[in-house]
C-alpha cells in the first residue's frame, strides 16, 4: 500500500498553513526543553485562549458546562487540557496523551568536586542515550534550585548568546587509539558523563585563606553570586543538562527541523495545536501531557500516578457526575490515542527496517497499531474495530497519514 508524499499534493494554501504551524512549533521547542518549562509554556498559552485554572473552579465550587475550557497542572510537571462537549460525559471522551519530558542528564544531589585545577558536576544520565553522543556537545543547565525556606531560584545556563555553556570532554584523536576499539556501548561509562563546569581558580583577596581547592571555591562563590546558592542546595535542586541552542530548520530545503526534546514535544504541541484550534466539539476532548515516560511513566507525575484518573473525577463533578460509577463510564466509553514518535525509515540504516511497514518522511503522520519488544512484549496492540474508526476519522477529514512498527521485529522496539 503506498502512501502519497505531502510535499508533490498539498496546495500551496496548505503549505503556507503548514509553515505558520512548523514556527510556532519550534518556538515552542526552545521554550519547552524540561518538563517544567513545557507545563508552564503550556498553561500561559491556553490561558491566552480562555482555559481556566480547575482548582480555582473547585474552590469556588463552580460548575461546567458545554463550551467550557479547563486546565488542571500537577507538580509543575504534567498538564491536563480539557474542551467540555456537548453530548454527556457518560457517553465518552476523546483523549490524546503524550509526554513532556526528554532524555537528558541529570546533575546528581552532591554534585560539585575539583580534579586537578578542573571544576565538574557529577551526573546520572536519565531515560535511553547513546551516551557518546553527549560528549564535546555545547551543553546547557535548565533547572530549579529550592531553598530550605522554600524559595525557589530558576537556573537557565547556556540558552543565550551571551551564556557560557558547559560540556564533557573527550580524548584527542592521537591519544585515543585503544578508546577506539572498543564497543560504542563502553566507550563512555555513566560516571563519565562529568560535566567541566570552570577551571579559574579564586585568588585570595587581602588576609583570605588560600583556598585547597581554589577552582571549586570560585564556583561556589559565582553560584552565591549569580543564584544566592551554597553547596547544600544542590541537595534540593533539579538541574537538567540539555543540548545548547534553539531549534533549526535542516536541509538546504527547509524541510525538515533539528531540534532537542521533539521526543515528544512534537506529539504534545500537535496535540496542544488541535484542541486549541478544533471548532464546536460533540465530545468532551482532552489533552494529557505527563512526565516520566522515558523511565516506564512511572512517579508521582508520570502516567502510572492518579493525576488523570482524579482529573477528570473532579472535572465531571464539576458537570453534576460526582459517583464513582460514573467516572467508570466516562472512561469506560471513551477514546485514547497514545501518542509519541515512531521510526521514521533511515536509507543510511536500511537493515533494521522492513520496509513495507516502515513509516517515511513526507508521507504524513504515522499510526503505530502495536509496538513492544520481539514478540510484543510490553506492547498495547489496538483492536481492529478501533483501527478502522481511526481511519475513517481521518480519510473524512483528508488527513494524510501512514502505518509502520518499530522497525523489524528482532531489531529493537519500544
């Protein structure tokens, strides 16, 4: 079954929708590199478009009705947006979820030492890397550090272009010939992944004490400075080290985007994008945006927590459905796309796909029917009824779309 290309059918008022959207998308990726930052550049962009705060509406004891336009947050982490419909909640909603958060590395609680005249911050690389390809990257540090008073200090290092940035650091070509024979997957171990943070050490001002470890104390008295934070406070910190820089466009065309995090801000901003947009709706719509997906959903703000589940038990008692069987009705008749990125069919890695279920560039968005490891292990595989209700959904709306799986089915998956 082949798929037409976009590019050769859409009509040149389509693209130029096209090209609007692909902005805002990408201003949307340089706001939005941490799950924190994407909750709150989600919240201050629906509350533009009429979203009210659900926890103001359950203080005030306010009700909801069809129109109506919610929004509920959750840690600063996970997002719920909802679009009240005009038919009951009992008779089903309509749900997209995807995450927020990315693979990234982690600065670890105690954090800061000096070897040699160098300053580094020690690191716990978070969800599935290639851990070489973190190395001489220009790197940044996105994060909040959180007083004992409880005061919270936002920390953005590296983003503008007057920022120093940081970066691990790697052998020279003509020392690293016993590096090279090894396998990519022990060329870096996860204790390597030390983040050079300075290396000018703090010279003593009049009767100051010489310090031993005079680089570090430069550190500790610029992040003083800079973030009024001691050493301790790293203790209490969330600091995420990310890839430096906004995101571009790619191909001498234009025609595809580099960026960090489109795993799965891409899925979350369409997501975003088509509640905010969609006209008078039949069924209440939602959007879930949650974190830790790249460690198994797992937390208190991943989808394995009762966010959701106590969402929409608050948002259809805001509607008059307060009983627990209730809530099992609305989710029992509702509808579900999970969404996140699929394998898109790489010509310079052609082994690991099978070619006739891959999904390519240019020929719409993919549906993945099943994922999971070999013998789907770990896959949510959607019956054929529902397959066939997406499909019509989306020929009537001329929706160009395909259908792949996660390469060959001994290659990997997810």
């Amino acid at each position: 079954m082949e798929r037409k290309n976009c590019w050769k059918q859409y009509s040149d008022k389509r693209l130029n929708k096209m090209e609007e959207y692909t902005k805002e998308y990408m201003h949307f990726l340089n706001h939005s590199k941490t799950e924190r930052e994407c909750a709150d550049t989600v919240v201050n962009l629906v509350e533009k478009e009429g979203f009210t705060d659900l926890a103001a509406l359950v203080r005030d004891k306010k009700k909801l009705k069809a129109g109506d336009k919610v929004y509920a947050t959750w840690m600063n982490k996970a997002v719920i947006l909802c679009r009240i419909g005009e038919k009951p909640m009992e008779e089903g909603m309509n749900i997209v979820a995807s995450h927020i958060d990315s693979p990234r590395l982690d600065i670890k609680p105690n954090p800061l030492y000096e070897n040699t005249g160098v300053a580094y911050l020690d690191t716990h690389y978070y969800g599935g890397i290639k851990k070489y390809q973190w190395v001489t990257l220009p790197l940044a540090i996105h994060g909040v550090v959180v007083k004992k008073d409880g005061i919270t200090e936002e920390i953005c290092i590296g983003e503008d272009k007057d920022d120093p940035v940081v970066f691990i650091s790697d052998l020279l070509p003509h020392l690293s010939q016993e590096q090279q024979e090894k396998k990519a997957s022990e060329l870096f171990g996860g204790e390597a992944l030390d983040i050079v943070f300075g290396n000018r050490p703090m010279v003593k001002k009049g009767d100051e004490k010489e310090e031993k470890e005079a680089v570090k104390a430069q550190i500790l008295r610029l992040l003083e400075e800079m973030y009024d934070m001691k050493e301790e406070d790293f203790l209490s910190a969330e600091l995420e080290v990310v890839p430096a820089g906004k995101a571009r466009e790619a191909g001498l065309d234009r025609s595809m985007i580099m960026a960090y995090g489109q795993d799965d801000k891409v899925c979350a901003y369409a997501a975003i994008h088509a509640l905010l947009h969609a006209k008078k709706l039949a069924r209440t719509s939602v959007v879930m945006l949650t974190d830790k997906e790249e460690i198994g959903s797992v937390g208190a703000t991943g989808m394995g927590s009762l966010f959701f589940e106590n969402t929409i038990a608050e948002i259809a008692a805001r509607t008059g459905l307060e009983s627990p069987l209730a809530l099992r009705r609305i989710l029992a008749a509702s509808r579900m796309l999970s969404s996140d990125v699929s394998a898109g069919f790489d010509p310079a890695y052609a082994s690991v796909f099978e070619t006739k279920n891959a999904a390519y560039l240019g020929k719409g968005l993919v549906f993945n029917k099943y994922t999971g490891a070999r013998g789907k292990s770990g896959s949510n595989d959607a019956r054929a009824e529902y397959v066939a209700y997406v499909r019509r959904v989306m020929d009537d709306a001329e929706v160009s779309f395909q259908t792949a799986e996660l390469g060959k089915v001994d290659a990997g998956g997810g």
